[in-house]
C-alpha cells in the first residue's frame, strides 16, 4: 500500500504515575480511511488515544501527525492541528446548551452554515435540542453530539474512544450511518471499538492490542474474513462484548 | 434552556419569614442591611468561587485582597477628603468610584503576580496550595504593616454617605445603598460576560471538564489566569468597600472574612457566580436578621445555614457538573 500514513506511533511508551501502561506502540493511521483500534478491556487502547492527545505524555517513542513529532506538545496545540477527540466519557459539558457545545468546537466562534446542516441532516434530534442543556440528553443523543463537535469544521484527524458503549442497537446503526457519512467526507479516523459488527462495517484498516502493545496490523478485510485469526486475536474481547 | 429556579425563592421566602417578628421599619432597615453585606460578601466571594471551580486551585490568601482594598480605601479617600465634603453627592460618589477603581486595578496586578510567582507552581496538589496560600496571607498581612502600620485606621468616608434617609419609616444608610447598586451592577456584568461572551462560555466549559476544553484547542492556563486577576480585583473592590462599611481598617479586615466567604462559596455550589450571588445575600440576610434577634448567635446562624442548605442540596444551591 502506497497510502499516505498521517498518524504514526513509534515505540510509544507512557506511564501513568508509577505504572507503566505502553510497552512501545507502533501504528499506523492511513490518511482518509477509518483505522480501528481492537483490544480486550485494559489492553491501553484509551491510553494510547489520550497520549497523542497529549493528555498523558509518552515517556519514550515518536508520534508524528503529517511528518511532525507532537509527543512534546501541548494539547491545546495538538488539537489546532486539526485533530479532534471524542473520549470515552464523551466530554460534552452538560450546563451547556447543544449549541454552545458546538460552538466551542468552532475555532473562531462561529458556525458554517452548510456544516451545520450537515450535522442536523445527520442527526436531526440535536436540531429540536438545539437550545436545551446538553446535560439532558440521551446517551445516545449525547454520543452524536459529540461526534458532530468533530463535524462543524473540517478536521484532519478524528480520534474516537469506544463511541458505542452502553447504546441501543439502533443508535448503534445511527452512529454507523454518521461514520459512514464522515468517511464519505474523506476525514481521517481512528476508531477504538469493542463492538466487532461496528467495527467491521465502517473499518478499513485494523490494529489489535493487547497489553501495551500493537500485536496485529493489517487491512479489516483480511480480519473479517478470517475467523481463526479473528478467534486468536479477539477471542477474549469478542465473548466478553456480543 | 431550564434553568433552575427554586434557589431563587429561598431569598424572599427568608425575607417574609422574618416580618411576623419585628416591626416593618426594623425589617426593612435589616433587609437593606442584609443585602449591602451580601452584595459586599458576593464581591469578595465571586473569584474564589471561579477560581476553585476552574483550577480546582485552593486559595487561602484571598483574603489578603480584601486587605488590600480596605487599605486603598483609607490611602485614596484619604487623600480625596476633598471630594468628601458636605456640598456635593456627586463628588462624594466620585471619590468612592476612584477609590474602587484604584482598588481593583492594583490588587488585580497584585492577583496577576500571585499567580505566576506562587499559584502556577503549585497546580494539582491541594496540600502544598494551602500551605503555601496561608503563608502568603502571612506575608501579605505583614506587608500590610511594613506599608500601613499596625494601628488600625480610619476610613475618610465621604460625608453624605455616612448619612442615612428615612424610607417607609425606616432610616436607611446611604452608603449600604450604595453597595446594593455596585453589587448588582457587578453580578449584572459578571452574568453578561460569562453567558454571552466567548470567554464566558469558555470558562463555564472549563469549570467543568477543564481537559475537555484543552482537547478543543483553547489553554485553560490563559483562561486561569483572567479568571484569577478578575477574582482578585473584584476582592479589592469588595475590600474597598467593606473597609468604607468598616470604617476601621486592621491587617486581619480581610482574613475575619474568610470564614463567611467559604461558606458563601460552598452554600452557592463551587464554581458557580449565581449561586455565589444568591448564597452572600442570603448570608448576609441571616447575619443581620439573627444579629438582632439573638445577637450571640451569628456566626453560628451562618454555619447552620450551610448545613441546612447541604442537607438540601449537597452540593450547593447551584451545584456545577464536574467530570
Ligand atoms: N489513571 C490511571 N491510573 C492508573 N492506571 C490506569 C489509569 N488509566 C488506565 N490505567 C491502566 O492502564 C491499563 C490500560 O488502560 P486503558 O484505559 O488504556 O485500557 P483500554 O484498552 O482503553 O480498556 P477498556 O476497553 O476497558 O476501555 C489498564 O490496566 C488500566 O488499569
Ligand atoms: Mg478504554
């Protein structure tokens, strides 16, 4: 594969206080296609996303986003790059309205007007919320919305932590339609996911981990057609999570 | 947006639950006086609440703001008896006003220097922030001697504000008048700005989830760092009026409020200016209203009222979502 790689982690190691959590990740983003972080619960899949954020700061190891090293960087930098994150708790503020918490995802203060009409067509309900606290929103209400903070300008990279945690199926296949829409509009994602029916629908390419480390890369497609690897790989994730 | 309402009856219901006891002109003096003091406690309380809700930063020196303006206010009305004479209201106000712009910008560039040579150091750990706090309210109370001395001084109120005027039979201090308007012209301004302004939204977000503020692009250490000088100045002009209130001016002004200022902060629910409005007027209401029914109660009152409303609410009247 020729592809552009945009996100690259090399040897990354971090520790959180005395422990250490990332034995030297390796891995590689393609840019415009949607990489899937795997893993059992406690493999370092959030440790690994919040260390490019540079919420937790890599100890050794090189992350280059487009060619530059960010591990050394700020966070509030990092996501000037153009680098947008959803984490696990989903992070929206919940005294705020859905408006305001969109427009924090602005940069300059102000909505694109055909942006946002893309997020509404996608995800209507945030229209009829659009002045009421987001606090009172369904999770996975809560979910689109922090997604579409993604959304309201253009990013180069989005990085989303386990989105589908504790949602209904059919909310599930909403947010499949969002990710799919998203793809559509050529941004860069890196997607850590449990649900293996989400992941093998919108992924095109794939990372296991598992204890610190990247064990498996590779393309979805050989994954998903491979139940042996897929049994060796995700055995334990997979009958803990369908 | 709902936004929660029922706080706002506390005040009223407070208010009319004490007339039965007393005569209308005495409760309509105390009411006046209940809410001068609120809206002095409110000054004094609004950037600690911030402060804390944003930073999750535990000052112990605010105190020392306060301090600072009562002294601005006996160097600049001082120097302005001037202005303070008989003749004039409006020079009599204007002395105020310059004496609380002085106060708010030099305790705000105080704040400013506190901040970067002090509070920056000590971000994340709540023990070496009290320590070190309460140090600097050590060295700033002897500062305040260094400069000012260590007798207590007197306030030059202007003439016509030390007056009073009868209103429905009751005498009411120009001067406490004069708080109520700066205080609500204060929390009218701070509401302005946190809900309509950019910055506002910005620290509303960062008091709570400050990381997820970080991961949009914004520092939160610049953010911190208005807020913090903000905070101080209002303390100063909260110090420079309660020093006119005063009138007597001591190294520990600032520090006696202490006490009163966490309760304001943690009765409104931390990080929450409205709450932090609502909470000093109804510390100020029960002071005075307990003060003349049973005056060796209240300091006491103040206390019961914090667990009154913690057993209501524990986090506060307006409690703020933390993440
Ligand atoms: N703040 C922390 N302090 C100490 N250890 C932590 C902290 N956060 C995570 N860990 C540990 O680091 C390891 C990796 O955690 P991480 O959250 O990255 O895993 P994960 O792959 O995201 O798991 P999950 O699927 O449960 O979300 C775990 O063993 C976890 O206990
Ligand atoms: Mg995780």
């Amino acid at each position: 594969m020729a592809e552009k790689i945009l996100l690259q982690l090399e040897g990354v190691q971090t520790h959180i206080g005395r422990y250490h959590i990332l034995h030297g990740v390796d891995l590689s983003v393609p840019e415009g296609g949607l990489t899937v972080l795997l893993g059992r619960n406690g493999a370092g899949k959030t440790t690994t996303l919040r260390t490019v954020m540079g919420l937790w700061r890599a100890s050794a190891g090189r992350i280059l986003f487009d060619g530059t090293d960010i591990a050394a960087m700020a966070t509030p930098d990092i996501a000037r790059l153009g680098i947008a994150y959803v984490p696990e708790a989903m992070g929206i503020f919940t005294g705020l309205t859905v408006r305001e918490n969109l427009l924090l995802a602005t940069t300059a203060g102000r909505f694109d007007d055909a942006r946002l009409d893309a997020v509404f067509a996608l995800f209507p309900v945030l229209k009829t919320k659009w002045h009421d606290a987001a606090g009172g929103l369904s999770g996975g209400q809560k979910q689109m919305l922090a997604i579409s903070r993604a959304m309201v300008e253009q990013r180069r990279l989005m990085i989303v932590d386990e989105p589908t945690k504790g949602l209904a199926p059919a909310v599930i296949e909403h947010l499949i339609g969002g990710f799919h829409t998203l793809k559509q509009s050529r941004t860069t994602i890196l997607l850590v996911e449990q649900n293996f029916h989400m992941a093998r629908s919108v992924g095109d390419s794939v990372a296991v981990m598992d204890d610190g480390r990247v064990v498996h890369a590779g393309t979805m497609a050989d994954l998903a057609g491979d139940e042996a690897l897929q049994g060796r790989l995700l055995g334990l994730s997979l009958a803990a999570h369908q | 947006m709902k936004r929660d309402l029922t706080p706002w009856l506390l005040l009223p219901i407070v208010a009319l639950a004490m007339l039965p006891l007393m005569s209308f002109s005495t409760w309509l003096t105390l009411t006046i006086a209940g809410a001068a003091m609120g809206m002095m406690l409110f000054l004094m309380a609004s950037g600690l609440t911030l402060v804390f809700g944003l930073m999750d930063v535990m000052n112990f020196a605010h105190g020392a703001f306060i301090t600072l303006g009562a002294y601005l206010a006996v160097t600049v009305l001082g120097r302005l008896s001037g202005w303070g004479g008989p003749d004039s209201l409006a020079w009599n106000l204007a002395a105020l006003a310059v004496a609380v712009t002085t106060g708010a910008i030099a305790t705000g560039a105080v704040g400013a220097v506190f901040e970067r040579v002090i509070i920056r150091r000590v971000y994340g750990s709540h023990l070496q922030q009290i320590l070190i706090t309460m140090g600097g309210l050590i060295v700033a109370g002897q500062l305040v001697i260094v400069l000012w001395g260590a007798q207590p001084l007197q306030v030059a109120k202007p003439v016509l504000l030390r007056g009073s005027f009868l209103l429905g039979g009751a005498a009411i201090e120009t001067y406490r008048l004069v708080a109520v308007v700066l205080g609500l012209l204060v929390f009218g301004i701070a509401y302005l700005v946190l809900n309509r302004t950019r910055i506002g939204l910005l620290v509303r977000a960062g008091v709570e989830n400050r990381e997820m503020v970080e991961a949009l692009g914004f520092r939160i250490e610049r953010l911190f760092v208005a807020v913090f000088v903000a905070g101080a100045a209002l303390a100063g002009i909260g110090g420079v009026m309660w020093g006119g209130y005063q009138e007597v001016v001591t190294a520990t002004i600032g520090d006696e409020m202490t006490v009163l200022i966490f309760i304001v902060i943690i009765i409104g629910g931390l990080g929450s200016v409205t709450g932090c409005f609502q909470a000093a007027v109804l510390v100020g209401l029960t002071t005075n209203y307990v003060g003349y029914l049973t005056p060796k109660l209240a300091l006491g009152s103040n206390i019961a009222l914090m667990v009154l409303v913690l057993l209501w609410r524990p986090r506060g009247l307006f409690p703020v979502a933390k993440q």
